[in-house]
C-alpha cells in the first residue's frame, strides 16, 4: 500500500469520447426510444441523457420526492410526504446503499447520472410544467437513482396496514384483527403468466401479463431498448432508475414479475424522552440510551417553512409521533413508531443485479443475478429460447417473529429483534402437465412470507383462459395453443367472480318489492362482467356501494367507522389515513363480512334486501364506461387531465384489474400501468403498450399516442429491426455541448491524464478524483481495516470529501483513481515534496516527484498474481513520462512491511525512516537511472 495526492498541473487528458463512449438514439413510429452505444457504461449514460429528454419534469419530481422537498413548489398538500421521507430518512439510505455498490455498478449507475444531468437543461426547456411551477432543474446525484427506487417502494409492503390492524384490534378486540385481512384487492398488484413451448403456436414460451399500479401522467414504466456489444434488451425501464429492472426481454431469455406481497418491514412502539442536554433518547432492552437526533426545514409553497426532528433508534427511524409522544393535533396517548425496512438496516438495496439482468443469457444467468434481489419482494416468471422456465420469489425478508409481520411491536423487548440473514426465497416448478404458470398477487408460491394477499379470483380467472380450469383435475394439455397476439383476449378480461357472495344473499333476500325483485332477476341473469357497455354492472356497483355503507353503519362496525374517537384521526400523519379509511376497508373486504360471522346471517340478508330496495328505487341505466372513468395522478397543482378515451371496462378483481374504490367512486386510479408480451420464439412479435405515450412532454405527438391502444386493450408491436426504425439526433453531440463539470461524475468517462496496457493485466487509466463524486468509492476503501495506515479510518464520508477537495485546489497535490479496464481499482496522489511536510523531512533533491497509493479492497495480490506489480508499473510510467521528473518518493508506514518489500522488488531503495504528526514513515526512492531511463 502506498498513498496519493495528485501531480503538480493537470496534463492535457485524452478525449472522453471515444468510440466506445459514442451512443446512437432512434425511434419507432410510436417515439419509443432504441438506444445504441460502444458500452455499457456509454449506454447508461445514454438511457439517462435519454430519460432527461423525455421525462424532464417526472425526473425532477421524483429527485424532490426523494429529498423531501416536493412542497417548495407543489404547496402544504405535499407537507405530509416531505415529512415522511425526511423522517425515514429516503436520502441517507440512498448514500449509504450506492456507498456499499460493487465499483462496476457505481460505475454504470454514476454513467446513468451523467447523462440525466447532461440532458436535464434541454429536457426542462421542452416541458412546460417547469415554467408553470416556477422551477429549475436540480442537479442530480449519484446516489439519486437509489432514492428514486427506494422512494417508489417504500410503501409497497403495505407496513401502514399493521397500523389498522392495531385499530381493529384496539376497537373489536385482539380476535379480530385480521378480520378485514380478506386477500382483500385493497393493495396494488399484477398480473403475470407463462406458457411453455408446448402451449404456443411457436413451440417457443411466452410470457405476458401487467403491472397494476396508480396511473400516472407520465406513465411510471417507459418503454425501451438498450443495446450494446454486451447485451441487447427491450423492456419497461423505470424513469430516473437505469437498467430494466422488472419486465425484460433480452432476445435470448424473458423475464416478468409481480409483486409477492410479502411483509418485509416492521413497526416499533417506541418510548422516547429529552435528554437533560437537549438531545433524544429511547428505551432499549437494556434501558435509555441516546439516539441520533438531528432537526430539518421543509420549505412550503405560499406557506410557512416547517421543522421536522428526525429521530433514528436502534430499530429504524421514527416515521410517526415525536419526541414527547405526543403526535400532530396533541392526540392523547398518540404513539411513536420507528419503521424498520431492509435497505436501511443491510445498506443494500439491490442494485448490482440490475446490470446482471441485462446481461443475463439464459434462466440460469436470471436466477443467480436475482439472489441479490432486495426490494419489492417480488415472484419472477421467465423462460428461455431453450425451453427452460423459472417460477420463484425474489428479494429480502427478513427473520423475525411472526408477531411482527401482523402488529405493532415493542421497541424494548428483545424477543421482537431481527435476526440474523433472510428468509428463503420459495422457488417451484412451472407445471409442464399444464404448460402453464401463473402469478397474481395471490396466496401461493409467497404465502410463507406474508400476511395479507390478493384474492385468488385473477389468478383462476387466467388459469381457466388458459385452458387449465383450477380443481378439473387434468394432467394433460388442454385449450388450444396460443400465439402472442391472442394475449390481449387474457388482458382484458372482465368477469367479476367476487360478485359471487353478494349476489347469493341478493338472491335469498326476503319480502322485496316488485322494483327490487326485479333488479334481482336481472342481476341474477347478469354475466358478471364489468364490460364499458354494460348498464348491469353499473346496477351491481350501485347495490355493492349501497351495501357497504349499511355495513358501515351496524353496530357491529361502528367501532372501526365511528369519528367520535380522535385517536384514530389524529394521531397518525395525514400520509397514512388512507389506510385507516374504514369504508374503502370494508369495500375491499365485502365478500368476507358477507361470510364470516361477524353479523348475523339475517343481518346481512336485510342489508342487501334494503340496497335492492334503495337502489330499485333510483333506476339508471347508465353504462358502466359511463362512470367508471381513469383519474390519473400528475404531479402539478391545478393541471387538469385530458379525456383522451372512451369508457373504461373492468374492475378491482377482475383480470382488467381497473380498480375502483367500493363505497367511495366509481373512478379508478389505479390499473394496468403497461401491458407486454414476451415471445421467446421471435422477439419481434413481442407486443406492448402503456396507457398513456412515450413522451412526457405536453404535445409531443407521442404524449398521449397510445392511449386508445391502451383503453381498446390492443398492443404495439416491439421494433427490433434497426432498419425500421428512425435515427434522431439525440447523441453523444448533443451531450458534449451541454454545459457541465469539466470532471464528469463518471469515472470511467472521464478524460485521462496517462493511459497504459500492461500486458497480462489490461489497460490502466488515471483519471482525476471528483471529490463529490467519488467520497462514497474512496470512504469504503480508506475506511476498512486493511487500509489502516492510510489513517482514515474514522472519518466519515463528508471528511473524506472535504479532504480531497482540499486536494482538489492545490497546484502541487493531485488525486486519480486508476482504473483496471474502465473499473476503479486504486487511489493513486501525486505531490511535489517541497510543497509537503515530507519534504521538511530529509534533503528534496531537484526532480523528486512524490506518490502515494491505495489498492482498492477485494484487489491485489490475493486476486490476480502481481496485481499491486503491474498498477505499480503504470503509474511509474506516468510519472517518468515527464522528464522533469528524476526520482519517485514514496513514504508508506514503517510498520507496513508488506508495502516496504513491494517497493524493494520493483526497483526501490529504501531509506531512513522519518517523523511525521501521524505516523513514523520509511522513505524509499526509485530512480530513473534504477530503470535504465536516464
């Protein structure tokens, strides 16, 4: 180990854009993006620059949804989000996951970045939203792509939902608290199915189906394809996130998912107190202790700033109460919770699989790069051109007791703590009898790991459309063999089979009147599919409706409906109320109160006998597309959507998975938010579409061009032939004009000051340290234990930063990382002796030139033979590539005898040793005579 800190003026680097960092960008005829370039880091950087373009103002959305500051230009009704994501502290786990990144994946991440910040000028001045909001782009991270990710699933667990079991409980008794926990439809999910080569008209699988998630303006997933001499992949990438992460189709193997719904965060009741010296402290299992406590400004548009104290225990960050456990509105008795989720705790969030998928070859290559899978937990279904097939689930659940996944536990208990690894991720077969596998959020391959899931009914619906009707018994294949095209006739499936139990008592209810029994008969002769068309499935949701709000009102519920209480109200934030929202909760749950005995079987019978009567009374024939219409969500005050569709078909439980709220409206604002098929024996028949366009920008004409697609159920064809598509001029040239840092945040894109093949080795580059960009890379090396004569070892990020910055504006230090073939692997600083204390420390002859190197962890010489040799080789022809330069000083620790021998074996002579503040140090110099350079 030796150190640096860089040379005394900066060469004239070699261009940044070479070949292999060129990129091409062309279009389909619906805008989609098809991005070209030499590598893969070029090609991140692309589908950045790319996302920048397109999603300008989606992109600086979700960059304020991450720090927390989405109220300075969206107003107060963006507070409550702002004060969760500073008080679960969204940012800070972002930094330390990308901290912890493999060198490779920081790498192609930070490419991503670039490239978002390279377009993010040209991209705002196209969206019109920025001058509507008054707002300016802001600078991307490196980290910030993390963010995004963790932003977007933060919820996606469902851990609000233990919340209002703590009120069932509280208010109908322990017994009851998973009384509403129906596999009720009440969170999001997906649909997503297989079929093996001997289901198709190709011989070769297939997979389809569709993410359900809120209907955003623009669309949360944009349709893409990356390609590159390493992988060529098209698929539903996530804006502001690089890579395609969840719905992939890399020409050899396919992949899809939908969400597991497992329970992988948890809540503690936290008791807290204020220390004598003003700070915080909780109750731990061994008694109080002092707790990380900081305070933070959340600015509000047209409102006054707000504070938030954030709180972090030993369990996680307090996301709900403060400090003296009284919570917004002084509820009496409000509690203080701290949330507990896997990222924040491990560090990871899963991000070197994503390069690992688009590489990914076969299932074989799949399933190993998804062992490193964190969040959402998800189930996978993929197949391969071979035939082979992968059904399992994917991502981190930690060990616990199950008490945890159900309520609220104590913080101070230790019997409620973590454990040690991750549960086991269920893996099975996809049943080569049927041809057929199926994932839909329901109770099945993932029941292992969680607590509420969806109702089965997607899931038999599409296995009955398949041809492989549930509990029939066969063990041969049945229904005909299916093509990609006949996919969309699975998509779009209406049948409403959880109308099963409310229209059995409609048909056993007593005494009604001539209106009502015949509003039954029609019912009871009705489809049960919720077609646009169809005035009977809006009678249906009338009667539904009517029936929930009369559950609402029994006495047997109204402790869970009542408003009397404030507890419930207040003391929560704003943010989780809708999952403490009784009458949505017992719309979602209907089929089980119309079952279990809750009420009397005679009590429900006269419930729905006095909805008939109430809604037999008010006839309309109005046709279900009629009210049954998208509200989707777009991230500007006042902006109204545009009707750009017909009437929409569909419903929560149905296969069109378009889900209303029962009781409350009959809009929708979450549904299908894309639809694909994969066909692994063409990729060009692969099909897709998304409810909106590719474009996010207002009046693009690809803005809103697929919406009819995607409200008739039909699909686009995926483009793969290069020749049919259209060349833009969104390249490489395009991003150079654009200004920017002169040192990009990308390492591996950054002009170098010396290249050098060493044979056996590979190429080594030294290109400048970026101080911001590059603390993380530089804090996990300088920090670990091996690195200990650096004499960093307890300094945090922001000092290693503030250190190179220092570094950064001398004109006799200078900083570089190395890299091995594009990939960082060693710190190497230069420093002109007489303008460092060394040089106070024995006699600085002209033309000493000093250096310092730090291997990076997992390297050297336990990894490649003459690993520290051959960097060590490079970087001492760098140095006597300037012949004012006559002798290399290092100085490492005296105690380092390992980098002491390294020395003496490549030419070296030591001598004596010498006193600095920080360490006695052993000089050595190496001449160029030694070479034979003189």
């Amino acid at each position: 180990m030796t150190t640096a800190d860089v040379d005394s003026e900066r060469p004239n680097g070699q261009s940044g854009h070479g070949p292999a960092d060129d990129f091409e960008v062309f279009r389909d005829d619906w805008g989609i993006p098809h991005l070209k370039a030499g590598s893969a880091l070029a090609l991140a950087r692309a589908q950045g620059h790319n996302a920048a373009l397109d999603r300008a103002w989606q992109l600086e959305t979700e960059r304020h949804r991450v720090l927390g500051a989405t109220a300075a230009h969206l107003g107060a009704e963006a507070v409550d989000w702002d004060r969760f994501a500073r008080r679960a502290r969204l940012a800070d786990t972002a930094r330390r996951c990308y901290d912890r990144l493999a060198p490779e994946t920081a790498a192609w991440v930070s490419a991503y970045v670039a490239g978002v910040n390279a377009g993010l000028a040209e991209g705002a001045a196209r969206a019109p939203e920025f001058a509507a909001a008054g707002l300016a782009p802001g600078r991307w991270e490196p980290w910030t792509p993390l963010g995004v990710w963790l932003s977007t699933h933060i919820l996606f667990a469902g851990f609000p939902t233990k919340l209002w079991r703590e009120e069932v409980a509280r208010r109908l008794g322990d017994e009851r608290a998973t009384l509403f926990a129906t596999d009720g439809p009440g969170t999001s999910g997906s649909n997503g199915w297989l079929l093996t080569g001997a289901r198709t008209t190709t011989g070769a699988p297939v997979i389809a189906g569709d993410p359900h998630r809120f209907i955003e303006d623009p669309g949360v997933y944009q349709q893409i394809r990356l390609a590159c001499p390493e992988f060529d992949v098209v698929g539903l990438a996530v804006p502001g996130v690089p890579g395609i992460a969840h719905f992939g189709h890399a020409g050899g193997v396919a992949w899809a998912i939908t969400n597991a719904m497992a329970d992988c965060q948890d809540l503690y009741r936290e008791q807290l107190r204020r220390a004598a010296d003003g700070g915080v402290e909780a109750l731990g299992p061994d008694g109080w202790y002092a707790v990380h406590a900081h305070t933070e400004t959340v600015e509000v548009a047209g409102g006054e700033p707000e504070t938030v104290e954030v709180v972090e225990t030993d369990r996680g960050p307090v996301i709900i109460g403060d400090v003296t456990g009284e919570a917004e509105g002084d509820a009496p008795d409000a509690p203080v919770i701290s949330l507990r989720y896997p990222p924040r705790v491990t560090g990871d969030l899963g991000f070197d699989v994503l390069p690992a998928l688009l590489r990914a070859r076969t299932v074989a290559d799949l399933d190993t790069a998804l062992d490193g899978w964190v969040e959402p937990v998800n189930v996978v279904l993929a197949a391969d051109t071979t035939g082979a097939t992968l059904h399992r689930v994917a991502g981190h659940v930690p060990v616990r007791p199950h008490e945890n996944r159900l309520r609220v536990v104590p913080a101070h208990d230790p019997a409620y703590a973590w454990r040690e690894g991750a549960e086991p991720t269920p893996r099975t077969e996809v049943d080569t009898a049927t041809g057929t596998a199926v994932m839909a959020n329901e109770r099945g391959l993932a029941a292992p790991l969680g607590i509420e899931f969806a109702p089965p009914h997607r899931a038999r619906r599409i296995r009955e459309l398949l041809g492989t009707p549930p509990g029939s018994g066969a063990r041969k294949l049945t229904g005909p063999p299916w093509s990609s095209a006949d996919m969309a006739a699975v998509h779009t499936d209406t049948r409403l089979a959880s109308s099963r139990q409310l229209l059995s008592l409609l048909a056993w209810a007593p005494d009604l009147g001539p209106d009502a029994e015949r509003l039954r008969d029609r019912l009871l002769l009705w489809d049960r599919h919720m077609d646009a068309d169809s005035a009977d499935a809006t009678l249906y949701s009338r009667l539904r409706a009517d029936v929930v709000h009369r559950l609402a009102a029994h006495p047997a519920l109204r402790p869970v409906t009542g408003d009397a209480d404030p507890w419930r109200s207040a003391a929560y934030p704003p943010l989780f109320r809708p999952w403490l929202a009784a009458v949505p909760r017992i719309g979602y749950a209907l089929e089980t109160l119309l079952t279990v005995g809750l009420l009397p079987y005679e009590d429900r019978l006269a419930i729905v006998a006095a909805s008939a009567e109430a809604v037999a009374a008010t006839p309309a024939e109005s046709p279900w597309g009629q009210v049954h219409r998208v509200s989707p969500w777009q991230a500007l005050p006042g902006s109204t959507p545009e009707e750009v569709w017909p009437g929409l078909a569909g419903d929560h439980d149905c296969v069109l998975s378009t889900s209303s709220v029962p009781g409350i409206t009959d809009l929708f604002a979450r549904g299908p938010a894309a639809r694909y098929v994969w066909d692994l024996a063409r990729r060009e028949d692969s099909l897709w579409v998304v409810p909106f366009g590719a474009s996010g920008v207002p009046g693009s004409a690809h803005h809103r061009d697929q919406s009819e697609l995607w409200a008739s159920g039909r699909l686009a064809p995926v483009t793969t032939d290069w020749n049919l598509l259209h060349r833009t001029e969104e390249s490489t040239t395009t991003m150079t004009t654009t200004p920017g840092p002169t040192v990009s945040t990308v390492p591996a894109l950054r002009p170098a000051v010396h290249e050098q093949k060493v044979e056996g080795f590979g190429v080594v580059r030294l290109v400048p340290v970026d101080p911001a960009a590059d603390a993380g890379l530089l804090h996990g090396w300088v920090t670990e234990e091996r690195a200990r004569f650096w004499g960093m070892a307890d300094h945090t990020r922001a000092q290693v930063r503030e250190i190179y910055e220092f570094v950064d504006s001398l004109p006799t230090h200078h900083a570089y990382l190395a890299l091995r073939d594009g990939v960082p692997a060693a710190l190497f600083q230069t420093y002109e002796p007489d303008a460092d204390p060394v040089g106070e420390c024995y006699d600085v002859q002209p033309g000493d030139f000093g250096i310092h190197l730090l291997i990076a962890p997992a390297e050297g010489e336990g990894a490649v033979k003459g690993y520290t040799d051959a960097l060590l080789t490079a970087f001492i022809g760098y140095v006597f590539s300037d012949p004012a330069h006559l002798r290399v000083v290092v100085e490492p620790d005296a105690r380092n005898q390992k980098a002491l021998a390294r020395m003496v074996r490549v030419g070296f002579e030591l001598g004596p040793e010498i006193q600095k503040p920080e360490k006695t140090a052993r000089l050595a110099f190496l001449t160029r005579a030694a070479l034979g350079l003189a």
